[in-house]
C-alpha cells in the first residue's frame, strides 16, 4: 500500500464476500485501527460473522485499500447489522467512511432490509446521524469503549 492518503475524488468502493482475497486487505486495515490503534483484543476482531457478511472497501485509483466495513444479516428477518467500519489514519477527513456507510446501505436496500442497526463509539455517534440513524438506549462499554446503539429504518 502507498503511505500517501488518496485524494479525496480518486477512491471507489467495491463489494465483495470474506472468501475473496481482498479479505486480507480488509483485515489489515480492521487490525491497524481497532487492535494496534484503539487496543481492542485481536482475538475480537475477526468473528463468525465474516463469514456471512458482505463486506467493502475503499480503494485508491492505484488499488490500494484505505478502508473498509461489512453489512451482517441479523437473525431477526428483514433486519441487518453494519460494522466494522474502518478507514486508516492517514486518509480521514476524506469522505472515504461517507462513502462506506452509503455504499452499505445501498446494498441493505438492495437485499430488502426493512432497517440497519449498528454499534457506534459514542465519539462517531453524530456522523451517523448523518443518514438518519437514531440513538436508543443508554451508553454501554464494548472492550472498554463507550457505545450507542443506533438504528435506521430503511424505507
């Protein structure tokens, strides 16, 4: 990968399933920012639902990836969970996450989601406002972070 962060119009999203090989680029960027960057324990960061997840990337105009989230089936029907989002230190401030966020939403709505849940650090809680998720609940600690609850009806 470049160690120069992409211009901000230069970077795609693409889709692709945690057989694909770009499922190594995914865990490289999920392992730089949530175990070495935020400490969280690298036995939690890869989990049964990778497996079973649609998952994305944001590459470069060179293919490198910057960043990167899934799109989990929940046990509930109609109902899906976004995670893992991801982008590196050096290409933030760019859109790339934006980007993310939409480009699995978009894939939620095209498999006919009713509505997304997710888990968001209380410190990223307003970027998900963004696209209309709503907080609920009280703030609770996940490997020793605080979270919200949010969710978004898809209509």
């Amino acid at each position: 990968m470049s160690e120069v962060a992409p211009a901000a119009g230069e970077c795609s999203v693409i889709g692709f399933h945690w057989s694909d090989p770009r499922a190594t680029d995914a865990r490289r960027i999920r392992f730089a920012v949530f175990v070495d960057e935020q400490w969280v324990p690298a036995w939690t960061e890869l989990d049964v639902d990778d497996a079973r997840s649609w998952h994305v990337l944001a590459l470069d105009a060179q293919g490198s990836a910057w960043g990167t989230g899934r799109l989990v089936p929940d046990d509930q029907p109609g109902s899906a969970h976004i995670g893992r989002i991801a982008v590196l230190p050096a290409a933030r401030g760019l859109g790339l996450g934006r980007r993310i966020v939409e480009a699995l939403l978009t894939e939620a709505r095209r498999r006919g989601f009713h509505q997304v849940v997710l888990s968001a650090q209380l410190h990223v809680v307003t970027f998900y406002e963004q696209f209309g998720f709503q907080a609920e609940g009280p703030v609770y600690f996940d490997v020793a972070i605080p979270h919200r609850t949010m969710r978004l009806p898809l209509t």
